[in-house]
C-alpha cells in the first residue's frame, strides 16, 4: 500500500533539490558568459584558483575545488591545448605536476573581472544578501562533508 500522497515529500520543499536546480542555473548563466572568452565554467574555476595564487599542484587546486585528479587532468590538458596553462613536473618531486598561468591564462582575468558584479545583478539581492547566502552555503557545505 503507498502512503497519501500529501505525505510524500514534495520536490520544492527539498533542500537538495533547491541546491541541484540552482546549481544547473548557475552553470547556464555562466556557460552563456563565459562563451565569449572561450572557457567552460569549470575552466574559470580552475583559472579563479591560479588568479588567487599560481604556481599550484593539481592535488592543491583539485583540494580547493572538490575535484579528484581524474576528473582534473582532463580539464587541466585541454587548458594546455588552449594555451591558458602550462603543466611541469616538480623538480623536487616528479610525482608533483605543478600548474601555473601562461600570459593568455593570465590575461583572462582582465576580461573576466567583471562576472561578478553580473553575477550580482542577475540574482537581484544586495551583495550583503549575496554573502550572506555564500557564508551559509559555505556551512552546509561543510557540514555535508564533515558527515559524509
């Protein structure tokens, strides 16, 4: 026998839910910017990590964005090919792939400074709101991975 139907959850009323289809329309608003520069959003991620600090292992920034390496190294080969990148083994240590910003690489972050206050305009919320909703997806975040 299945339960009443008013007794089932409902798929707005769940968090994941809410989470998942904001975080398909946030890739779509920033696949359509981002198309003007070339790159994939998780290309700018990549390149957001090295404009902060360059130089990086891909175990550093795959610990900075949540990606294991094999999901990364693809990423990271067609930014080669693309010429945003360049990758080189440590010389202290030849496991160790080191990543850093190539003048293109480098040069995006001029053209790319702007998608934040884009970002801003488009969720129509005051930037106070806009951190404070990222502070408290920061916690939940956090506290997901803590019990996972």
């Amino acid at each position: 026998m299945n339960p009443p139907a008013n007794t089932l959850p409902q798929l707005d009323n769940q968090l994941c839910f809410s989470l998942y289809s904001t975080t398909l329309a946030m890739n779509k608003f920033y696949r359509q910017r981002l198309r003007a520069l070339s790159i994939t959003y998780p290309q700018y991620l990549v390149l957001m990590v090295l404009w902060q600090e360059d130089a990086l292992t891909v175990t550093a920034i795959g610990e900075r964005l949540f990606l294991d390496s094999a999901t990364l190294t693809p990423l990271l080969k067609r930014m080669e090919a693309q010429q945003l990148i360049s990758r080189q083994r440590s010389l202290s240590d030849e496991r160790q792939v080191i990543i850093t910003l190539t003048v293109e690489g480098s040069a995006l972050h001029r053209k790319a400074i702007t998608l934040s206050d884009t970002v801003s305009q488009a969720i129509e919320c005051s930037m106070s709101e806009a951190n404070s909703l990222n502070q408290q997806l920061i916690t939940l975040r956090t506290a997901l991975l803590k019990n996972a």
